[in-house]
C-alpha cells in the first residue's frame, strides 16, 4: 500500500528542488523517494 506525505517547503528550497528536477528530467516525487532511500538508519545503543 502507498503513503502520501505532504510538507512544506520554503520558495527557495522549492525553487532548488524545481530546478534539480528540470536539470535531471526526473519529477520532484522520484528524487525525494530516492533522497530517502538514501538516508541512513542509525542504531541506538544497547
């Protein structure tokens, strides 16, 4: 089953994430799902 997320965003941090997408030709939605396939887990201490 698929989740949505929504946030906000700041005009700039929009304006960078826009101009990202145009440059690599990919949507906003494929490259915020792999900057969180990205994101690394740390593990708390036992």
């Amino acid at each position: 089953m698929k989740k949505s997320v929504f946030f906000r965003l700041t005009d700039e941090e929009f304006e960078k994430l826009e101009a990202y997408c145009e440059s690599t030709g990919r949507s906003k939605s494929d490259v915020l799902r792999e900057l969180i396939r990205s994101l690394k887990i740390k593990k708390k201490p036992s």
